[in-house]
C-alpha cells in the first residue's frame, strides 16, 4: 500500500531531528494478560512434576492400617532381623516366614508359579508388601487366584505371590510383617481385606516391589 505524503513527510522529519519514536513505535505489552499466562503455564507444569513424582498416583496407594486389624490376620513374634549373603539358608520360625534375616535384595512384584526362596520374600515383608504364598493342586485354582489378584490394584504395587509347598495342599498364606492369614481355597473377599489393611506396613514400609 502506498505510503502518504504525510507520512513520508513525517518520517523524514525525524530522520533530521533523530526522534526515532515515529520510526520505532510498538505495541504495548498487556502486562496482567502476560503475568496470568505465566501463572497458568506454572500451575500446569508443576501438577505434571506431581503427577510424574507421585507415580501418577497409583504407587501412591497404601494399605488403611497403622498396626493390627483384629480379624485380619493373626500376629506372630517378631524374629531379629539384619542382611545375610546372598545364598544363605535362614532358618524361620514360622512357614511361611513373617520376619528374620534376609538376603539384602527382595523380589519384583509379580507371579511366581516356581516359587522364590523364603530369605528374599521376607525382605518383601520388611519393605511393607504382602506376599500370597500358596499350594494349590489345580492348575484351575491357580488360575483362578493370577485372575483374583489382577483384581486387586493394591496387588499391582505391593504383591509378590509364590508357589510354596510349605503349607498343607490347598491352602493360602497371605503374610506381611509380623502377621500370618491362612486359609482353604482361594478367598478373594479375604485376601482384599488382607491388602487394604497391611500394604505399605513394616519396619520399612512404604517400598513397593
């Protein structure tokens, strides 16, 4: 578009006189429009930092119970408890363990159909998970328990189950720290209770597997 005689005549003044405030004019800034942008771009990426600290929330998730439940479970002693090498048999007191030595690393959560020895899952037990030890003769039944666990979100974060031929046929054994629940059958009402009650419980509870 063409440029006016009186603009031309304008911008040639201030080429003489050097006021550059024709030449140089800009928009002003909409200082309250910057700062609330600001303000949300803050908010936003700080609620991201949170969510990706907190494990978006769903590793955050722990059990209700502070100590006991009565009815959930029974307690048992407690044994002294420190690290032993790698590859060390540990006598317990219980079958299956809920305390002693341990092997210093503990096992990944998961679904163990071929077991895990007993000093790695009570390193578990120390970090506040729960660990469904059971001796089921049908491949039904131990489908049916994989079936109830993925259920169970607590489970996903805080559960090791294991093979384990050391409780009678038939039977499950849900343990945490220093508290033992048997029973026949898979139970899944109580083996909920069991998680909603102790995960993230024990000396150093709060770790998930």
């Amino acid at each position: 578009m063409p440029v006016s005689r009186r603009r031309r005549g304008r911008v040639a003044r201030a080429a003489r006189t050097g006021d550059l405030s024709v030449t140089n004019k800009r928009k002003k800034t909409n200082k309250p429009v910057l700062v609330i942008s600001i303000v949300i771009a803050v908010l936003v990426i700080s609620s991201f930092a949170f969510a990706s600290f907190s494990g978006g929330g769903g590793s955050a998730q722990r059990g209700s119970a502070d100590g006991y439940v009565e009815g959930v479970g029974i307690q048992v002693d407690i044994a002294d408890s420190t690290h032993v090498v790698e590859g060390t048999n540990v006598e317990y007191q219980t079958s299956p363990p809920a305390s002693g030595d341990h092997w210093p690393t503990p096992g990944r959560c998961g679904f163990y159909e071929d077991g895990l020895p007993d000093e790695r899952i009570v390193h578990n037990m120390e970090h506040g998970n729960i660990v469904v030890n059971y001796n089921l003769p049908l491949a039904s039944d131990v489908s049916n328990l994989r079936d109830v666990l993925g259920d169970i979100g607590l489970n996903n974060v805080w559960g090791v189950a294991r093979a384990y031929d050391g409780i009678p046929t038939g039977q499950i054994a849900l343990t945490t720290w220093g508290i033992i629940d048997t029973f026949v059958g898979v139970d899944q009402d109580r083996i909920a209770r069991f998680f909603e009650a102790y995960s993230g419980g024990g000396p150093e509870g709060g770790i998930p597997c």
